[in-house]
C-alpha cells in the first residue's frame, strides 16, 4: 500500500509542477528557395525582343534580296 502512495504521489507532484504542455507556435526557419526569383527588368526584356525583331528583319531582307537578283537572272 506504501508504494501505490508513493507513486500516485509521484505522480501527482510531476503533473502539477511540469505545467502546461506548450505547443510549437513558432514557425521553422524558411529553407533555401529552390526557384529563386528571377530579377529580369522589363528594360532588359524589351532589349532583348528589340535585338531579335531586328536579326529576324534583317534575315527576311537578305533572303528578299537574294530571291529577287535570282530571278533576275533567270529571266534574262
């Protein structure tokens, strides 16, 4: 009967005195991204359509030109 006592009273002790169980309410630490944002200015994006619309003029006059003197030459 001693020992039921003493472990109900163990327990009791250990119940009042631990306190309340606190949940995690913080948050972990945000890890490394994994698609990091790209930071692409609107300035560069323009640059870059503005090169290619010019490479693709410039390949439309030279292919132009070339069916043009072709068939020159093949009417004379």
């Amino acid at each position: 009967m001693a020992r039921v006592t003493t472990l109900v009273t163990m327990l009791m002790f250990s119940v009042w005195f631990a306190g309340a169980a606190e949940a995690q309410t913080e948050t972990p630490p945000p890890g490394p991204s994994l698609n990091p944002p790209q930071n692409v200015n609107f300035s560069d994006d323009a640059r870059t359509r503005l090169i290619l619309g010019v490479i693709a003029v410039v390949l439309a006059a030279v292919v132009w030109y070339g069916r043009r003197v072709r068939k020159k030459r093949q009417s004379s």
